[in-house]
C-alpha cells in the first residue's frame, strides 16, 4: 500500500491570520458601503429635487395670486374690485373708500376675499333712482353679481397660479417633467384652497360685522345702514312724484308777482352742498331746462368725502350744457376741485374772478378740509382759530375783488362766516354750508355799497346724513333774475320736500331798487 493513501488534502486558509482574511474582505465591505452612499445619496437628491419643485410652485402661486387673482365688475351702481389673497384665517373684507371697511368671518382656509367698492357709475345710480322697480331688482341682483364675480375670481385664479407655477418651473429646472410636477402641485394647492373657503362658507356672517375706520361713521355703515336704506327705498319709491311735481314749477310763475323781465335779464341759478345726492342732478337739469337758467354757481360740497371714486359724481356736470362756476367746500378735496375742473363748461375759483354771462364772478375756495363731520355743519359752532382762519379767508378774497380791473357782481364762498369782509366790496355774495337758507345784509361799511348775503340750503338734501334725523332735510335751490345793470331784481326760492317727500314749494322774492336812500327791503311773496 502506497505510504501516501492515509494522508489528507490540505486546507491552506487554515492557516490563514485574521489580517489575510479581512485583506479578501475589504472589496465587498467597500463595494457594499459604497452602494449605500450611492443610495443615500440619490435619496437627498430626490428629497432636494422635491423641495425645489415645491419651493419654485409655492412661488408660482403666490406670484400668480397676486398679478392674476383680482377681477373687476358691476355690483348695482357701484365699479367693485374683487380680489383673493394667501391669508392664516380666511374672512373676507369689504372696502368702502372712504368711510372704512367690514370685516367678515366669512369662510375658513388660506384664503382671503376682498370686495373692494369703487366709483359710482352715474347713469346706473340715475336709473335705480329712477326707476323703483329696478332698485328692488338690483337689491335681488347683487347677490347674483357677487356670485358670478366670485366664480369667474376663482377660475382667474386658478389658472393664474398653474400658469406661473409652469413658467417659473420651467425658468428654474429646464426639465418639463418637474414643470409638469409644479404645475399639478398648484392646481392641488389652489383649488384645494379655494375649496376648503367655498365647503366652509357661512352666510350668516353678515349679521356680525366687524367695522375698523373712523368712529363717526360706524353708525351709519354698521348701525343705521338698514333704516336709511329703508327711507332710500321709499324716496326711490315716490321720486317719480317729485320729478313730475318739479316739471310743473315753470308752471306757477305765472301767479308770482310780475316783474319787468327785459331782454337782457341773466338768470342764475345757486346750488350748494350736493353731498352726493344722485338725484340732485335730476332736479338740477329741471330746473336749468325750464326756466332758461344762463349760468349754474355752486358753492361747494358737491362730494362728501373729496375721494377719487366721488370723483365720477361730477361727471353729470357736463350734461347741464351751461357755464358752471364752482368753489371748494369744506368736504370738497383738491381731486374734488380737480374733477370738476375737467368737466368742458366748468369754472373752478379758488381767490379768482371770471366773466360769465356779463356777470363778474369772484369766489374762493374753503379753507378747511373736513370730510369727517357726520352731523349738521353748523352744529358744533365756530372756535376761535377756525373762525379767525374763515374771517382771513374772506379777506383774502376781499382784497382779490378790491383789485379786479371790472366791479365784481358776486362773490363766494362757501361758508357764510367767511362773508364778513366781503361787505362793501359787491352788492352779493353767495354761500352754503349751514344747509339752512337765509338772506340778509351785512353790516354796511360807512362810503360802501350795501351787500346782501344769500345762504342756500343743500340742494342734495345733505345727502345720507339728511334722512338720520326724523324729517328729512329738504332739497333747496334758488334762481336769481338779474337785469341788464347785473342787479339783483327777484330770486325764486325752490324747495323739494326732503327724501322721502314729494311736496314742492316755490317762493317769489322781488327785491325793490330805490333810487338813493337806506337799503332796499326784500319783500317775500311765498306761493306753494
């Protein structure tokens, strides 16, 4: 037997040391974390890439709510502004410019709704006013003109944030796929937005809103808005009546008392402190129209708050079709004063003269610019720097008339406290402010012609603050009759029954002219 059968095969690793096997070893540990890194790896790039693609789309969003997600339309008389914007607590906001704003707890999400109500459309207003019928029609309709607003704010916005999400997307990576990414990503956060304020819509919010502006219009937005839309519902409801009474005032002249009318006799007509009043206007172009009115003085307040979207009430100036000389009012801005300058047949003084009709006119505007006051104008009196502030713009606009080259035959402002100064430098002057109208003379200067002052009323009734009392403060206007010296020979004295009223009353004033002696007495004639 071989000596060599018994022996058995050898194991070489069996005298391996730990040192040769971790030597065989290494590779696999390298390659094994070496995978892991990659994996590791590839997993943050995924994450980064994902938060990229939701950075970029939270960007989209946001840029594209802002440049896209506002839309304009009608909302009964009013040009509203619709608007969505990113928000913690949702709600909605409604604008009045420039009274303040309402805040409502409207709908839940990140999303916030703001109604912004801007200018008056004048031939809107006009027709509501009118035309009862369409008042209540447009009351119906709002909340319809809302709705369709609101719908077609949603799809603007939609589409305005995909379509950024897209671009900016495409800007950032120059990969379609993860613009493809952050435009489903914008679609998910806007209409999911959107319709979490839509699912937890709560209507009944309008009960309790919450007011932030100045203190003295809360009442009038929040508290008294339901009884003075109340009595604006019924003087929309009888303004067909008092149109058709104005339209039979030429009518009465024939029973006032007569005088001598010659060929030359300039007819004015004096309006003052408008207050917004749409249908004002209407009264306004009756009378102008009937009684062959030559030229058109306001003395101021034709705004109530001197903003830029009162600035499209003046627009139916224009539609007079006669020279129309204005001043500045207290509740009258500097873009109050701007806009009626624009319109074709108007004048604007401010401590200026002009000739209109052969009439020499001289006017200065108020010193004093106070949209806030919601009561009565002359209710809290004069204090002494405010009276000393009118007393020196009376004299300012005295001197002014002292140097015109030709007499001036009137003279205005707008409040009559400013009139004192003005004695002795025209034989009238003209004013507003009190809404309570009144005539009288002014203390004569010794070697001075006599000068009469006239204080009209308020034309619009003073406006909404004209139905908070319990009777409505009437509309009032005068015509004045001049004859071919440019004195004054008669005034009519027209007064409409304040909102809510139809009565008209038209009173004859013929002013006797003695050829020399003390100053001539006024002699009222009153006819209804």
């Amino acid at each position: 037997m071989d000596g060599h059968q018994n022996e058995q095969p050898r194991d070489d690793r069996a005298g391996d040391t730990p040192d040769d096997r971790a030597g065989r070893l290494a590779p696999l540990w390298r390659a094994t974390a070496a995978s892991r890194r990659v994996g590791r790896h590839r997993s943050v790039r995924r994450l980064a890439a994902g938060l990229a693609v939701l950075a970029v789309t939270l960007a989209g969003v946001l840029a594209g709510v802002i440049a896209g997600g506002q839309v304009g339309t009608d909302l009964g008389p009013f040009r509203a502004k619709l608007s969505v914007s990113p928000a913690t607590t949702g709600g909605t906001t409604i604008d009045i410019p420039p009274l303040g704003a309402l805040h409502l707890d409207s709908h839940d999400g990140p999303t916030h709704l703001t109604v912004e109500l801007g200018a008056l459309e004048q031939s809107r207003v006009e027709a509501l006013i009118e035309d009862p019928a369409s008042l209540n029609r447009a009351t119906q309709s709002a909340v319809d003109e809302i709705r369709a607003g609101v719908l077609r704010l949603g799809l603007r916005t939609v589409g305005s944030a995909v379509l950024a999400a897209l671009v900016l997307a495409l800007l950032v990576f120059r990969d379609t796929r993860r613009a493809a990414w952050a435009g489903g990503l914008a679609l998910l956060i806007t209409a999911g937005s959107l319709g979490t304020a839509a699912a937890t819509i709560r209507p009944q919010s309008i009960e309790e809103p919450r007011y932030e502006g100045l203190l003295v219009n809360a009442p009038a937005i929040v508290g008294d808005v339901r009884k003075i839309a109340n009595d604006y519902t019924r003087y929309a409801e009888q303004l067909q009546r008092l149109i058709g009474n104005v339209t039979q005032l030429y009518t009465t002249v024939s029973a006032l008392p007569v005088f001598e009318q010659e060929p030359g006799t300039t007819r004015v007509l004096h309006i003052s402190d408008m207050h917004l009043n749409p249908t004002a206007w209407q009264l306004i172009r009756t009378v102008v129209e009937q009684f062959g009115i030559d030229v058109v003085i306001d003395t101021g307040d034709i705004t109530d708050w001197g903003s830029e979207p009162e600035a499209s009430y003046v627009g139916s100036i224009s539609l007079l079709r006669k020279p129309y000389v204005y001043i500045r009012g207290n509740h009258d801005s500097g873009r109050t004063a701007a806009a009626v300058a624009q319109q074709p047949n108007a004048i604007v003084l401010d401590n200026a003269t002009t000739t209109v009709a052969g009439l020499t006119i001289a006017g200065i505007g108020d010193p004093r610019f106070t949209p806030d006051k919601s009561t009565s104008p002359a209710a809290g009196g004069l204090n002494p720097p405010t009276a000393n502030e009118l007393i020196t713009n009376g004299e300012q606009l005295a001197a002014t008339i002292r140097s015109s080259p030709r007499p001036v035959d009137i003279a205005l402002v707008h409040d009559p406290s400013a009139a004192g100064p003005l004695s002795g430098t025209c034989p009238l002057v003209l004013a507003g402010h009190t809404h309570d109208r009144r005539v009288e003379k002014l203390p004569e200067v010794p070697g001075q012609q006599p000068t009469t002052l006239m204080v009209e009323g308020s034309t619009g009734g003073a406006g909404l603050r004209g139905l908070e009392g319990e009777q409505p403060t009437p509309l009032a206007m005068t015509v004045l009759y001049f004859d071919q010296q440019k004195l004054l020979q008669a005034y009519d004295s027209i007064t409409v029954g304040g909102t809510g009223q139809a009565q008209v009353n038209l009173e004859r004033t013929v002013v006797a002219q003695p050829a020399a002696g003390p100053p001539a007495p006024v002699t009222p004639t009153p006819t209804r």
